[in-house]
C-alpha cells in the first residue's frame, strides 16, 4: 500500500467525519489539556513535599499539599471521564453513519454485484471493519493526544527541575520511531488479511445455518466442520502473526525505558551529592519520568491499533468507493403508471462471456395472460429478470407501452411490476407484515382479504395469533407451499399492473396450484401476467404461450397450437404426464 493511499484513507476519515463533530472534539481536547496538566503537576508537587515537608519540617505544607492532591485528581477524574465520554459518542456517531452508508450503498447496488460477491464478506464490512475502525478512532484521537499532552506537560516539569538531567533521559527514545513505523506497517497488512479470513468465515456459518437441513440430510456435519475449521484455523495463524509482530515492541519500549531510568537515577545521583539538585527536585524529576513512560509506551501500542483501524477503513471505503457501473438509479420516482403492453425486440444477454439468450423476440400484450415454458436452464428466468432491470447489460431494445425500459426511473418501473419467484424470501415478521410489504398502507381488512384468496387464512386460522404470528427467519416456521402462499398475497396486494410469476407454485401440489392461479386469473383481469411455468396443466389457458429452448424461441401460440408444431412442448406435455403417473 503506498503512503498516498494511507494518508487518503486517514485524511478521508479525519475530513469527512470527524471534523462533522468539532465541537465534541474541541470540549474533549480540552478536558485533555486538563488532564494532562494534572498529571503533571501530580509529579510536580513531589518536590514541595520532599523539600518542605520532610526535609525542612514545613507543617503548613503539610496540609497544603495533600489537599491538592486531592484537588487535582478530582479534577483530572472529571476531565477524564468527560473527553472519553466526548470522544465515545463521536466514534459511535461515525460508525452509525458509516453502517448506514454501506447500507444504503448496498440496497442500490446491482444484482450482478451480488452474484459476485460473498454476504460474509458484505456483514464483516459492516460489523468486524466498523468495530476496528470505532477502536482506532477512540484511541488514535483520544489516546495519541491525550498521551503528547501528558508528556509535554511532564516534560516541562522535567526541564523545570532540570534540563540537562531531561536530555540524558529522553536521548535514547528517538531509537523506538523506527520499529514503531515497521510494526505498524505489519500490524496493518494482517489485519488487512484477517478480516478477509473473518468474511469467508462468517459466510461459511451462514450457509451451514442456513442450509442446516440439507447438512443433515446428506449427513455433511464432518464436512461443514472441516470447511469452517480450515477457516478458523487461517484465522487463529495470522492472529497469532499479528501478537508475534505487535508484541515484539514491548520489549524495545521496556528496555529503552528502562535505559533512560538507569541513566537518569545516575547522573541525578551525581547532581544530588553536588549539591547541584534538590532531593526533591530530583525525586519530581524521576517521578516525571516514570509517568512519562507510560503515556510513551502506549503511543508505541497505539500505532498498532490505529493501523487495525486503518485496514478496516480501507475495507469499508473499498465498498464506499463501488464503481458506478454496479450501482443502480437512486433517482426519485415519477409515480407514473403503466398499461403493462411489453415487447422484447432482438433481446441477446450473458453471463461472464456465456450467451443465455439469444436474439428473443416476445409480445406481451397488457391484459393478457403470457406464459414461457422450457426444459430447466433455457433462459426463462433470465427473461423475468432483464424485464424487471435485475441486468441492465442486454443488447436490444425492451418496451413497455412504447417506452424503452432503460429511459424510466427504477423506481417507476418496479413499482408497476408485482413479482414472484420460485426462491420464497420471507422476514423474520408476521404474516401480516410479510404480506403487507407489497404495500405498506394497506389495511389489516385488505390483508384479511387478500389472505383468503391466497389460501393463507386456511393455515393461519389454526395459530394462536392467526394473520400475527411471527414466522421466523426466512418463514422457517411454515412450509414451502405456505411461504409461497404468503409471497403471492405479498404480490397481490401491491396491485401493479404488471404481475410476473417465475415457477411461483412449484411448492405446491397440482390442486393447491390450480387453485391459485384461477385466484390470479380473477383477481388480476385487467392485469398483463407473465407466468413462467414448471407445470403445463396451469398455463393451458394462457393467451399466448413461447417455448424456450437453449436462450431461443422455439415456437409460439396458444396450448392447442403448440401441441400441433412444436415438439418441444409436446416433450413437456408427456414428461408432465409420466411425473402426474408416478
């Protein structure tokens, strides 16, 4: 990483966030120089107390100086615990405000940037980064500040009682800058790696969680704990490079420490017995000293946890900084409404250089009940997703009322469309609720209604809360088909004028699905459908009905004509009749 990419990260953080919070900043910088500054004089009160009190028998300063101390360390307490208060609430306000851009950022991305991306990698920016960062910022600014001012302010006590004795001490710190700078580099580029290993872990428990069925069904315990064990095993490897490199600067810190203390006992022991130094000068020049230690110890320690907080920040702009060509329209919507007339013209559309559809003509009339059929991997699916703008990435021309898709707002275009797929998404909600997603307005009378004709009212009058159970994550408390039923009411009650049902029953049985779908038929008479169908029995009637084969259109007509020309269809029909048989 080069020193311009180090200092845009930590300008960035310190130009775009911190400075939003001056005001917390100045109030705890101040509470700082008071902290300090008690430090300091904690050390400087030695000397009154060695000089006056037991050496020349002073007993009002005896009084005196035990009542400052008191003073002063009440007042370092306060300060203390005000500029780390400050400083906690600045760094949770920008860890807040970042989450929420890589949130933001991350429901406008577009689909493909999921396909290729991992969902661990994705929460570990999210929470692992942000964690890091939180403690960088808490400690690089309240720590490395708070820490100068404590030296400064010692320091001076120390040229106060004498110069020349501060030069022997502090001689030989200069020598830690450099393993100072080269641990940190290290410490940076780890954690860099670790929170890449923390991504694939976290990824590998979601999947195990939220495959946990087909885990057990195939028996892959052994093998979900190997996979997730090499991970931790990574992780444990370079957490354990991180504590070899970063600790190796203890030792450096202890002995340069130490070396000024010997050094300093020396020649304040030369100056005391010539008399050219008090005893208590000496004795508040020592105790300077020892604190002072601390404070720069720590700025040695602290290097190590800025440059963690670095990493992450580099993780979190890297997803900040995604290239425009992932994103999609934040644009507001026009609430404009359509008729649902679609045409695809001269539609060709691949994946990483594979072709999946090639040169697609297709009329979807509005009003009219369109259906795609064809063998699994014909390209059906992809159909439903270029027309909802999932990819944008297509050759070709797609019109909806004689509007090019590509020149609408997103949000205009999705909004008149109601989607279902066979991949049921629920929330961790209850039914209502999930259902009510297609329209957040609705009333609980239309999601009563709406429910019945789904079927939902037939399982959910039998729970305790009936339409306000929760369903669990994913609608793990229901089975396939009822999440399905769920999903279409979702649909339903949007009320868009174009409705797309992508192998949206296959969770049901033959009947169950019938009946949907004459559900649909009645309720969305003045709609434009697109049903993608794994079962001809329910689409017999559709209007028009195109036969995908390999990313090509093979034939179109009605159930009755297909039947007659394409032999494709007739492979459907019979391979439908042998699975009905057995």
């Amino acid at each position: 990483m080069t020193s311009s990419k180090k200092q845009s990260v930590t300008s960035r953080i310190v130009f775009h966030y911190l400075l939003e919070h001056k005001l917390k900043i100045f109030l705890a910088l101040m509470m700082m120089v008071i902290s300090a500054a008690a430090t300091g004089l904690h050390a400087w009160l030695v000397r009154p107390a060695l000089d006056e009190v037991l050496i020349k028998g002073n007993k009002d300063m005896l009084f005196l100086i035990p009542f400052a101390i008191i003073i002063v360390t009440l007042i370092k307490g306060l300060a203390t615990y005000t500029h780390s208060f400050q400083m906690s609430k600045v760094a949770h306000a920008i860890i807040a405000k970042l989450q929420s851009q890589m949130f933001e950022k991350l429901m406008y991305l577009n689909i493909k940037f999921y396909n290729d991306s991992k969902s661990g990698n994705l929460i570990s920016r999210l929470i692992n980064d942000t964690y890091y960062l939180r403690l960088a910022i808490v400690k690089s600014v309240t720590g490395v500040i708070k820490d100068v001012l404590v030296i400064i302010f010692l320091l001076g006590n120390m040229f106060y009682q004498s110069w020349t004795l501060t030069l022997f001490a502090f001689f030989a710190f200069p020598l830690a800058l450099w393993p100072i700078r080269k641990i940190g580099k290290s410490i940076r580029k780890i954690t860099y790696t670790i929170q890449s290993e923390i991504a694939v872990f976290s990824n590998v428990l979601a999947e195990s969680i939220r495959g946990i069925k087909q885990v057990k069904s195939y028996t892959k315990e052994n093998y979900e704990k190997n996979r997730a064990f090499e991970t931790i095993g990574f992780i444990q490897k370079y957490f354990t490079r991180s504590a070899y490199i970063s600790n190796r600067l203890s030792p450096i810190m202890e002995f340069i420490g130490s070396l000024a203390i010997a050094l300093s006992i020396y020649a304040g022991g030369v100056f005391v017995l010539n008399e050219t130094m008090t005893t208590g000068q000496f004795m508040s020049f020592l105790v300077s000293l020892l604190l002072a230690y601390q404070p720069v110890k720590a700025l040695g320690n602290l290097n190590i946890s800025v440059q963690e907080g670095l990493a992450g920040a580099e993780r979190i702009f890297k997803l900040l900084d995604t290239s425009d060509d992932k994103m999609e329209s934040v644009s507001q919507k026009n609430n404009i409404t359509l008729n649902g007339d679609i045409v695809l013209k001269n539609i060709s559309f691949g994946y990483d250089e594979k072709n999946v559809l090639e040169n697609i003509n297709i009329n979807i009339p509005k009003n009219k009940r369109v259906a795609l059929v064809g063998l699994s991997g014909s390209g059906k699916s992809t159909i439903a997703n270029i027309i909802a703008r999932f990819f944008d990435n297509y050759k070709g021309e797609i019109l909806i009322d004689l509007k090019d898709i590509k020149q609408m707002q997103l949000k205009d275009l999705r909004s008149n469309i109601s989607m279902v797929t066979q991949e049921t998404i629920l929330f961790n909600d209850t039914i209502s609720n999930n259902i009510k997603y297609g329209k957040l307005d609705a009333s609980f009378e239309e999601i009563e209604n709406v429910a019945k004709l789904a079927g939902i009212t037939e399982f959910s009058d039998n729970l305790e809360k009936k339409l306000e159970t929760v369903i669990g994550e994913s609608g793990v408390k229901l089975s396939g088909g009822q999440r399905q039923r769920v999903a279409i009411a979702r649909a339903i009650i949007k009320d868009a004028p174009i409705l797309i049902m992508d192998e949206a029953t296959s969770s049901l049985d033959n009947i169950t699905e019938k009946e949907i779908y004459n559900t649909i038929k009645n309720l969305m008479k003045n709609k434009t459908i697109l049903i993608i169908a794994h079962r001809l029995s329910t689409i017999e009637d559709s209007d028009i009905i195109y036969v995908i084969d390999k990313g090509k259109i093979d034939n179109f007509g009605s159930h009755k004509d297909l039947l007659n020309k394409s032999e494709i269809y007739k492979k459907l029909q019979l391979k439908e009749k042998l699975e009905n048989e057995f």
